[in-house]
C-alpha cells in the first residue's frame, strides 16, 4: 500500500482526505498540533519535529493542509511563520533525509493570490497581486516552493472556495446555513454581490487523489470549477429549499478595502492534467450541511 502522509489531518479538508483516501488503496498517516490518540502530534514551524515525523513514515506522497486560513486572523506573523516558514520546513527536511524522495508532494496555496484583476476568469499565466497578510504569506510560500522544483516533485495548488459538511461556522457558507438551522431572525453580512466558486469538498478530495497519481510536477495549477455564485443566491435558495424566511442585514463593517470582487477560475490547466472531474450541484452540497 503507498504511504500517505497528510499534515494537518485536523483541518476540515484533512478530516475529509483522511476518511476518503482511507477508503482506498493507501496507508494514510495524517499530523495535529495537538496530542492524539490517532495522528501523529506534530508542528511544522518546528524542524526537527517535521524531519521526525518524515523519517519515521517515509511517506510515498505527502499533502500539506496546515495553515493559518482565515483571512481576518489576528496575529500577522502567524501567516508567515506556519503558512511560509513551516512548508519550507517540509522541502528542507524531505531533502535531508537519507535515500529518500516522496513520489509527489502536494502544497495548497490559494486563489486569493490573484487579487483582483481584471480577467474576469482566472487563469495561472496572470500575474498574482496579493492585497492581504493571508495571500501574501500564501505567494510568499509558491516563490519558496519553485526554488525547490528541480530537487522534489511538487505540485502547488491554488484551491478557490470550497465547502461542505464540518466546516467550522467562521467561513461564510457554514455561517449562513447555521443561521437557516436555527432559525435565527437575522444574518449580517458583506458584499451579497461577490461572486465567488464554493465548490464541495468531496470534489477537492477526488481532484488531489488524481493530481498525486498524476504524471506532472513542478507545476502550478487551480483548484476551481469556474462555476461563480453570488451570495445573495445562496441564501435565495436556502429560504426556498428549507420555507424559511432569514432577514438579511448587509452591514458595511464587514466590506473590506481588499475585497476580490469576483474570484472565478480556469479549469483549462487543471483538466488537461488530470481529465474533466464532475461535482454535484452545489444545491446538494447546501442539502447536506443542512442536514449534517
């Protein structure tokens, strides 16, 4: 069986490629920053933990889910020491290691990179423009990881939104169907209009799955469906699906300076890899983490 290793298998996508690759021909290990009973405690932004951690797996393939994701998050030069430092960490130890190479590794970056611009389908021959501490510290992280493109086989992926059930109630989707759960009498939100992709997770697992398996590395690419959805619409047919009438407040507080008007990508790159992957109707997705 080939040997995964998932660091951050605690995070909401790594719970989910952990019981999904689980389900398939590999032996997973996945990493917490936290004591646990079934993953392998473990910090990135510590060296010698990480070469631990890799020398005692040796893991075939590896995916890096850590990272500090919130775009909002409070303390600046977390973003730079988990999501920069931390996966320098990785290649750095991979590469210090004795009579080892991982067949692939794999290492999440994100959309936001691209800011806005003015391509309203983004594609990865633009020109990233990071306006925040979060898609900095993400593109700070790509520049590292290509220096490293002749020694390791890596692929570094810029997911757009993507969602689904256990997804903590912070991120906007979770938020919104939590308030339609409960019946709460109101929802403040930002921009309604944004579009943005929120594409399931169950479809983000599938494309890593085939990305690892597949014949190309050192290479950047999305994440994306390029299916763009407004806000507004989402909570149109929550109250639709469920009969319930939520009273949305657009509150001013909640626009940023920084806001990506609309975050849409190509899936051109991504479909000549790994061939065109189909995903349920979003509408499902929202069925389900109502249900869930």
């Amino acid at each position: 069986m080939k040997k995964i290793l998932l660091f951050g298998a605690d995070s909401f996508t790594g719970k989910h490629l952990l019981v999904y690759l689980s389900n398939k021909d590999y032996n997973v290990f996945g990493t917490t920053l936290s004591p646990s009973n079934s993953l392998l405690q473990c910090d990135i932004t510590d060296k010698g933990n990480v070469k631990n951690i890799l020398e005692e797996v040796m893991p075939d393939y590896i995916i890096n889910l850590t990272g500090i994701s919130s775009i909002t998050y409070p303390d600046k030069e977390l973003f730079y020491k988990v999501n920069l430092f931390g996966v320098e960490n990785i290649l750095k130890c991979i590469l210090e290691i004795n009579n080892y190479s991982p067949k692939k590794i794999l290492l999440p970056s994100s959309a936001y990179v691209y800011g806005n611009q003015e391509q309203s389908v983004l594609d990865e021959t633009l020109c990233p423009n990071p306006n925040n501490h979060y898609s900095l510290s993400k593109y700070a992280m790509e520049q590292i990881a290509k220096t490293y493109f002749r020694k390791i086989n890596i692929i570094i992926t810029r997911p757009f939104n993507y969602t689904g059930p256990t997804q903590e109630e912070t991120f906007i989707i979770p938020k919104i169907v939590l308030h339609f759960k409960t019946k709460k009498n109101a929802i403040e939100l930002g921009n309604l209009d944004a579009v943005r992709e929120f594409n399931d997770i169950h479809f983000v697992c599938d494309v890593y799955e085939k990305l690892l398996l597949s014949e190309s590395s050192n290479i950047i690419v999305n994440i994306c469906s390029g299916r763009g959805i407004k806000l507004k619409e989402i909570i149109n047919y929550l109250h639709d699906f469920t009969g319930y009438q939520l009273d949305v407040i657009e509150n001013k507080c909640f626009f940023r300076d920084d806001e990506v008007n609309r975050l849409v990508g190509s899936t051109t790159r991504l479909f000549q890899i790994i061939g065109e992957v189909k995903q349920k109707d979003f509408k499902e997705t929202l069925i389900e983490m109502l249900k869930s």
